[in-house]
C-alpha cells in the first residue's frame, strides 16, 4: 500500500500540520483530513526507500556527467530548478539516478535547498558536487557552477582512467603468463616425467627443479589458493587500518616508475579539485577539507590536512605540502606564487593542465617498459622449462650415439 505525505490546514487553531497516511489512494487521504475537520493543502505519494545496489548498477560518474551538463543547460535557459529537475528524472536511462533525481524533486519542493537534497544521496553526489551547488545557489550562478562541475568531473574521470589503464595491460598479460606456465606445469610436465621414468636414467638439476614444481602444484594447489586468500586478505584488513594505509600509499607513491604515475595523477586531481572549489566560491578551509577526502592517497590526504591546519593558524598552504615529500617543487613555487598575488584558483587549474599532460607521458613510459620486462621474464621462465625437459633427452641421445 503506498504511504502518502500530506499538509493540511486545521479548521479550529489554523495551524499547518503535515504527516504521513498508509492508504490506498490520494482520494482515501483527502476524505480522512476532511473528516478530521482539516483543509488538504497538499497531498502526494512519499516516495520510496532507495536501496543503491551494491553491483555494477549505480551511478558512473558518465552518468552524473550527462545529468550535470543537461541540468546546466535548463537552468541557463530560464526554466524553474523543479521542472529542469522533473525532465531529468524523466530523460536519465540509469534507473538508480532516476530515482534519486525524484527523490531530489520532492525534497526540493519541500522547501530544502538543491544543496541540501543532493547531500541526502552521497553515493551519487559527492562532497565536492555538493558544496560546490551550495556556492552557485548562493551566488546565483548555479547554471555556471554546473558547467564547471561536468568539465572537472569529466577531466578527473579521463585521469582515472589513464592510471587504470597502466595498470590493467600488465595484469592480463600476467596473468595470461601464469595460466600458460601452470598449464605446462599441470599437463605437460607430467608427460615428460612418465617418459623420464620408464628409462630410470639420472636427471639434471634444472629437471629435477621443474618437475617437482610440477608435482607441488599438482599435490598441494589447494594450499597455493588457501596462502594466496589468506596473503590477500590480510594486506586487504591491514589497509583498511590507518597506519597500514598510510604505509602502502607511501610505498606505492615511491615504486619505480609506476610511483611517478601514482605520484603525478595525484597532484593533478588535488589542484584539479581544489582550484575548483576555490574558482566556485568554495571557502579554503572547506576546500582543502574536501580535497582531502577526495585524494585517494592516506599520505596526500595529510599533507592537505596539515595544510589547512596550517592556513586555519594564519600561515601558508605551501609549507606543509613542501613538508609531504609528496609534491615535485615547482608545484610548491607555484601554489606560494598564486598565494601571493592571490590568483591561487587560476595557478592550480595551470598546474593541473600542465600534471594532466605528465601523466599521458608517465603512463606511455610504463607501459613502454612493462612491455619488454614482461616478454623477457616469461621467455625465460618458459624457455627455461622448456630446456629443463630437453636436457634429459639430449643425454639420452649421447648415450646411444
């Protein structure tokens, strides 16, 4: 039975009452509060509980892109915020932003601000979109801030993308390279060993090597999956802890090659992000607050974190971050340059345009190197088995030679 929402006028005091009806129509609703001596003002359906689902059907951030620039477009053509918002619920093809973007309608027209109902769904809007939309309503300038928010969230995604991409060619190509190698361990190798044996000859060491690598697989793969799971979630619990967290961010910022990547799209989404806020009417405190949660890096998040310490006691931003060891020097000079003559906002959107561009040049260097490290370990582990069982054969034809 669906649950009504209702305001109604008392005929006695004159009081306004609002409140909730389990009934089968809206009919049924108003019939109850004229029986009750009260006059409907409004009366709708409440909308439901939105459960996000937990699996590959939420909001993308393509999604939110699509709907930010389309609502900027409305709004920059004059229509009300409540009918822009009723077209997009009815456009979205996502079904869970459709049903947020409903739920977004209601509350609007319940009196909250647009800020205030977008913060009631944070898995579709983040912080950042919503501190953001609270600075262009309040500046009137909500149809540029939108603007803003689709371009910055369609530059943060592409850079996204990037590192995933370095990271996902090396994966399948390991993990092609593991399949082939326990497929000659598991099927191959015992061939060999069955022939070996049938001739009760002596075999070298490299022989002895792979085929008792064989044979632990075989006997004890179970107990290969058991340490791998157990490896697994023990790093997965330790990361989940602070100091672990802070500890395997900061090893990975310092990996060879793949750091300078980790390293450069951080620096690029924390100026990125924060020249956004800033650029939006966004104050410095809240912007670094929100920088911060959007950093993706434990040892990012707390230089930032010390930086608004450090700017709420008066000081610079640009101390604190020369302190991390995180940030190349020239990024430093910059941001105390824009501190100075107060075009902090323009100088990191320049930074992030400049680290935008390091991270195509980082990520083609990784990939540029992976490629042939990659070709070189695997010719050698499976050329080397591949000797490894020839070496018995070839003594075998010494012998009858």
């Amino acid at each position: 039975m669906p649950m009504f929402d209702y305001t109604a006028k008392a005929a006695a005091s004159g009081q306004i009452l609002k409140g909730q009806l389990d009934v089968p129509t809206r009919d049924d609703v108003i019939a109850f509060l004229r029986k009750s001596r009260m006059t409907p003002v409004s009366v709708r359906e409440a909308p439901k509980d939105l459960k996000m689902p937990s699996f590959g059907s939420g909001v993308t951030t393509r999604d939110v892109v699509i709907f930010t620039r389309q609502f900027a477009t409305m709004i920059n053509a004059g229509l009300p915020l409540v009918q822009s918002l009723t077209i997009l619920a009815q456009q979205t093809e996502n079904a869970v932003l459709k049903d947020v973007t409903r739920q977004v309608v209601y509350d609007v027209e319940a009196g909250n601000t647009l800020a205030d109902a977008l913060r009631k769904h944070p898995k579709a809007f983040s912080d950042l979109y919503v501190n953001m939309v609270s600075a262009g309503e309040a500046g009137g300038i909500l149809d540029t801030i939108l603007l803003r928010l689709a371009t910055f969230l369609e530059k943060n995604d592409a850079l996204v993308r990037k590192v995933k991409g370095a990271m996902v060619y090396p994966g399948v190509i390991m993990s092609v390279a593991a399949g082939a190698i326990a497929i000659l361990l598991i099927f191959v190798i015992p061939t060999f060993q069955s022939m070996f044996a049938s001739v009760n000859m002596e075999l070298p060491l490299p022989t002895r090597v792979v085929i008792g690598a064989s044979n632990f697989l075989t006997g004890w793969w179970w107990m290969i999956i058991l340490v791998a799971a157990g490896i697994f979630f023990a790093v997965r619990q330790y990361y989940a802890t602070p100091v672990g967290r802070r500890q395997i961010d900061g090893a990975l910022l310092n990996a060879p090659v793949l750091g300078d990547v980790l390293r450069k799209s951080a620096v690029s989404r924390f100026t990125r992000t924060l020249g956004t806020l800033i650029s939006s009417g966004v104050s410095i405190l809240d912007g670094l607050e929100i920088t911060a949660k959007t950093a993706g890096n434990m040892v990012i998040h707390d230089a930032v974190m010390k930086s608004r310490q450090s700017i709420a006691g008066g000081e610079t931003i640009a101390g604190p971050l020369a302190e991390s060891k995180v940030f190349p020097p020239m990024v430093i000079s910059m941001v105390s340059v824009g501190e100075q003559t107060g075009g902090l906002d323009e100088m990191l959107s320049k930074i992030a345009d400049f680290y935008d561009e390091e991270v195509d040049v980082a990520v083609s260097a990784l990939l540029s190197l992976m490629e042939p490290m990659m070709i070189v370990v695997l010719g050698v582990i499976v050329g080397g088995m591949v000797v490894a069982m020839y070496l018995p054969i070839f003594d075998m034809m010494n012998a009858v030679q």
